[in-house]
C-alpha cells in the first residue's frame, strides 16, 4: 500500500457508512465515498479509569460528526461525460460519479488553498480545494505518494547532470507528459521538481483550474504547455510528430467522452493506448505512473502491462493501492464533544482505499 499521512492541512477524521469526513484548511466537509463499508467512528473509551467498549458512533447518521461545514448530498442522477481527467468538474465527468449539491451550515469560499508539506527537502504544493458539483474537491491527497515519488526522481536526474554522460540540465529539463491532468497536482509537483511539463485535459474547465493552482503555487511562469484536447487525440498525434517525454503520468477513467463526443471504454482503449505511450517515451525516461482511480482492476493487472519495459529497458515496476490515514489524534478532539469527559484511546486508524497505481522507473 501508499499511505498519505495525516498532515497539518488536510486529514482525513473518520469514514464509514458511505461515506468520509474530511478537514481541508479550516473547513470540515462530509462526502460520499464508496469504499468505506465498515461502520464508522469505532473506537474505545474510558470512564474514570475503567476501560468501556463505546462501539459504532453515528451508523448513517452525519449529524454525529460535530460541526460540518458542508456534507455532499446526491441527487440520484447517473451518466456524465468527459474522458479528461475522468473526476467531474462541472464540465465533464466520469460515468461513475455522483451528482448532487453541498449543504453547508457556514460561508464558504469559492476556493480556499490547501498545503501539502513533501517533506526531504522538497517545496511545498499548495492547490486550491472548490467544492464541486460531483463531490469532488479537486484535490486528491492519496496522489501525494506519486507526488512525491515523480519529485525526487526529476531532482534526483537533475542533480545527477553534473556527472559524465549527463543527461539533464537546468537548460534541458526532464520532459514530463501529465495526461487526463484534471486540477493539477501532479503538473504542480513535476514543475516544482524542476521539469518541463505537458498538461492534457479535454475539459476546458479543468485546464482552467489547472491554471490557477499553478498560479497559486508560484509555478505558473515555469516551463509548462497547457493543452485543452482529448487525451488520445493527443497521443496519436505526438507519435506522429515524433515528440518523446522522459515521463508519463496517466489517470484513464473506466468510462467517458471528450469534448467532441468521443468515447472511451477502458476495456477496448486501454491496451493500444498504452501502446502508444510506450511509443512516446524517450530512450532516457524517468518514470511512467499508471493510475487507477474508478477503472476497477487490481494494480496487478496494471503492473503486468509495465513488464514491457522492464524487458527492453531494465529498471522495476511496483504496483499498489493508495491509500489515506485517518488522523487519530484529530479524530479525537472532535469526538470528544460527543464523549462528554470520557477519554478516547486505543483507535487503530482507519485505512480509506483510494484507488490503484503501478508504477515504473528506470534503472
């Protein structure tokens, strides 16, 4: 597994019953997620010493979780549109997703920054969280392993360049392709690193958003292209031109359409599109990150299609899920309200899957 860790600005305080409590900044919000079956807020208390089995707090009940700032509530509307990025962000959206409103209980901005402290040495990303029709907010904290991940290969293919047979430099950056790029964060981070960076989405929207989280992170006037295409269109046409990128990352949607009605089913597009971006990795490449966030295969499938490059290229590919942590210790502070002057102790954090990645790098 990935783990995203609990940080100072976003954490995840409980799930369960359907769906996840969350704290972006200041702001507490409550939103669907499948994965969470189990029920939530199980935990232990002790009451003047004596330890006491609480058990389940709230089933389904949201009103449990004190102070919600805004809880997602679905309409029951199904389909949607948008091959590009595949996540919904009031342009285009995924067959699978939820449509619905926000209920919020106090003002919320239209946006509000979110910081992710990467740690070792590299910059912060900061990106923009939005509440957004499809109860999504933009920001994909279980992403931040491959964020990290991508950052310290392009620093690490950087700082390398003063060795013999160098083969980047400030002046000849690594090449970096983001396809299905939706809100950014993974162009954020490749650019923060020091990349060049190619941002493909075909939702005008989500190019734009793109677009203000570079800003936001200071990132905007770096070496970036932002292409408004579909994402396969794209493809085929760099193959053509011979273009080669020393680093690909994809997020392909089970289902969707792009901006001209095109479709896209993972289960008949998905093997000659990978074939095609095989074809547009240079002989240096860096990396290549496959995710899977609603495709509905096990990362093993996803890792056997990157055997190929082990093959010609050497190197090794891991695969798994990405997950978030619950924060325990945030946890508790809200619960404790609810608790009266018992003690919360012994939670085992909660582990929220996340979706799927594999991921290759070179030697």
């Amino acid at each position: 597994m990935f783990i995203f860790k609990p940080q100072k600005e976003y954490t995840l305080i409980d799930a369960g019953n359907g769906f996840k409590l969350e704290r972006y900044g200041e702001y507490l919000i409550a939103r669907p997620d499948p994965q969470a079956l189990w029920p939530k807020a199980v935990f232990n208390a002790s009451m003047n010493g004596s330890a006491q089995t609480v058990g389940v707090i709230g089933n389904d009940n949201l009103n449990l979780w004190p102070n919600i700032d805004a809880v997602f509530a679905k309409s029951g509307n199904g389909g949607g549109s948008g091959r590009g990025g595949g996540r919904g962000d009031g342009e285009m959206k995924g067959e699978d997703e939820d449509t619905g409103n926000w209920i919020k209980t106090r003002s919320i901005p239209d946006r509000w920054p979110v910081k992710f402290e990467m740690g070792d040495g590299l910059p912060e990303l900061n990106i923009y969280a939005r509440l957004t029709p499809f109860k999504h907010t933009g920001i994909f904290p279980e992403q931040f392993t491959n964020w990290k991940w991508s950052m310290e290969l392009i620093k690490k293919a950087l700082d390398d360049s003063g060795s013999m047979g160098k083969k980047f430099s400030k002046e000849n950056p690594p090449k970096i392709l983001n396809l299905f790029g939706y809100s950014g964060g993974a162009t954020i981070a490749c650019l923060l690193a020091g990349a060049h960076v190619t941002h493909v989405d075909s939702s005008k929207g989500a190019v734009t958003w793109a677009n203000e989280n570079a800003e936001l992170a200071g990132v905007k006037e770096l070496p970036v292209r932002w292409i408004l295409e579909d994402a396969v269109s794209f493809v085929k046409k760099e193959v053509r031109r011979g273009n080669k990128y020393d680093g690909i990352i994809l997020d392909p949607p089970a289902f969707g359409r792009g901006a001209k009605g095109e479709v896209w089913k993972i289960e008949k597009d998905f093997l000659p599109f990978l074939e095609l971006i095989f074809e547009l990795m240079s002989d240096d490449a860096l990396f290549l990150i496959l995710n899977g966030y609603a495709a509905g295969y096990s990362s093993i499938a996803y890792s056997q299609n990157l055997q190929n490059l082990i093959a010609k290229r050497g190197g090794e590919v891991e695969h798994g899920e990405l997950c978030i942590e619950q924060d325990s210790v945030g946890f508790e502070k809200i619960m404790a309200g609810k608790m009266g002057d018992n003690r919360i102790v012994g939670v085992t954090p909660i582990i929220l899957p996340c979706g799927i990645v594999a991921r290759w790098k070179s030697a």
